[in-house]
C-alpha cells in the first residue's frame, strides 16, 4: 500500500454518478470535480521549524471534504488515488 510522507494523506476519491435529466447525459469532462474523499493512508504529521512533530488531525477510515484542485493523482495497482497535503483538508464528514 502507498505510505505517504510527512503531512500527505492519500484519499480514495468518492466518484458522483452519472445523472441524467430529460434524457441529456452530462459529458463527465463538463461536471464539477470530485471533493470528496475517504482517508486510506495519513503520513507521520509535519515538523516544525523548532524540531516539533505535530500528529495528523485526520484518520484512516473517515471521509473528508477537500479543496476541489488539490493533490496528485496516483494509479497504484489499477486503483486510483489521491495525494494531497493535510492543510489542504477542509472538512472530516461525521
């Protein structure tokens, strides 16, 4: 499994499906992407300048809202994932 360095999390992206309205089929290129998330893996947490470990907020299992261009997209055996900082989490959903 991919073990993220530092404060990056690695997300599987929850995919919306596809809607239809009237009959009209919205190309998947022209919809909104994806900011939504499960957490699959939390790196170790930052340091700070004085040497300082601070833990990750977020954890393995949790679903998490984030901002909507963040992150690397990363293919690890044929499953997508992605990579993203954690200061660039907004939101755990409960």
């Amino acid at each position: 499994m991919l073990k993220p360095l530092g404060d990056r999390v690695v997300l599987k992206v929850q995919k919306e499906e596809e809607q239809s309205i009237g009959g009209i089929v919205i190309a998947s290129n022209a919809k909104e992407k994806p900011t939504t998330g499960e957490v699959i893996a939390v790196g170790n947490g930052r340091i700070l300048d004085n040497g300082q470990r601070v833990e990750p907020e977020v954890k393995v299992g949790q679903s998490v809202v984030f901002d909507k261009y963040a992150g690397s997209e990363v293919k690890y055996e044929s499953e997508e994932y992605l990579v993203i900082r954690e200061n660039d989490i907004i939101a755990v959903i409960d």
